[in-house]
C-alpha cells in the first residue's frame, strides 16, 4: 500500500481508499458470491469489481489537454462534472485502442475526490461469481499484473480481476515510472 503522507488530508484519503479495498475483498470472499462487469479492453478481457465503477456511458465529446500523455484522451462534461477520460488500453497496457468504436464505453470511477473516465472496447455485461470459481493464478499481460488480484474462472475462461483503486491510485503511472529529476533551472530557482 502507498500512503500519501505529504499532507494530514491525503494520510487520510489514502487510509480510506485502502480500508475500503480490503473491506470490499473481505466482502467477496466472505459472501455468497462476486458481482463484476466484464470489460474487454482491445483482447484483453477483465472483471471489474461492480462497487469500483460508478457508471458506464456513451463516449463524450472531449476537449483536448495541451501536452497530456498521450493516455489522457481529454476532458468531457458528464451531467456538470468536468471528467478526464483516459485510454485503458494505453494506461492498462501502453496500447491504445483501436477497432470497433460503435462499442466503445466510458467507465466512469471513483478516483481521489473526484472521478476519472476510463475508454474501453465494450462493456459485455455484469457477471456474478460464486466463491469457488475464485483463482489466486491467472495468465496477464505483464504491465497488467501490479493491477490484477486473481480471477475467477467463468467455465470458458479464467477472467482476471482488474483492481481499479490500484490502477487510478498508482501515482508513477500518472507521472512517469520514477520520479522526474528537475531541471537545471529548477534546482537554481530551488538553491536561490
């Protein structure tokens, strides 16, 4: 677990955002059965925890962010809310999206104290999981698997379970795998 202790408020949010990702896990393991929407993301098929996402909707108009990473699609305007919409495929995998965009949904989830949009290939619907179809192991992508806490097998298939708290939260792959060094202007803007 990452814990932001830069300010009294984000020591806070982080602690929340933590206790409700174990309590959400107790939740399902404890309980008659898992509720999770079966996203696929380019050919990469996963399940997201139901309580993870907010809303599913239509692809928005979106205003472009001048020198955003090019995982930052833009911001739209969901019901007044200004929302930053992310490639998954790019944010999940470094791959954009690409094919069918009739069937592309914004999956719209809680992230820090606002909420973030993120652009799938289609959303294929809620499944329920009962405790034994669990699996500990799945088969991922390896820039997937930081995000990915097991799976469960769905008779076909073993679908991965996509932790979107941890996705959203990772601080490094919003800005970079390491810390940015500063520039020489910077660190003499710093010493003077």
């Amino acid at each position: 677990m990452k814990v932001d202790t830069t300010t009294p408020f984000a020591l806070l949010a982080s602690l929340d955002r933590e206790s409700q990702r174990i309590n959400r896990e107790y939740r399902r393991d404890t309980t008659e059965g898992w509720r999770g929407v079966l996203l696929a993301v380019g050919q990469f098929r996963c399940l997201v925890d139901m309580e993870a996402i907010s809303e599913v909707t239509d692809p928005m108009s979106l205003t472009r962010v001048p020198l955003a990473d090019p995982m930052v699609l833009g911001v739209g305007n969901l019901r007044g809310l200004v929302l930053p919409v992310f490639d998954l495929g790019r944010l999940l995998l470094g791959e954009s999206l690409t094919g069918d965009s009739s069937r592309q949904r914004i999956v719209v989830a809680p992230q820090g104290q606002g909420m973030a949009g993120l652009l799938v290939s289609r959303v294929e619907g809620m499944r329920n999981c009962a405790p034994h179809q669990r699996r500990l192991e799945v088969d991922v992508p390896e820039a997937a698997r930081p995000y990915v806490t097991g799976g469960f097998d769905l008779g076909h298939r073993i679908h991965p379970v996509l932790d979107l708290d941890r996705l959203l939260n990772d601080t490094g792959r919003f800005s970079g795998s390491e810390a940015a060094e500063p520039t020489e202007g910077q660190q003499q803007a710093v010493a003077s």
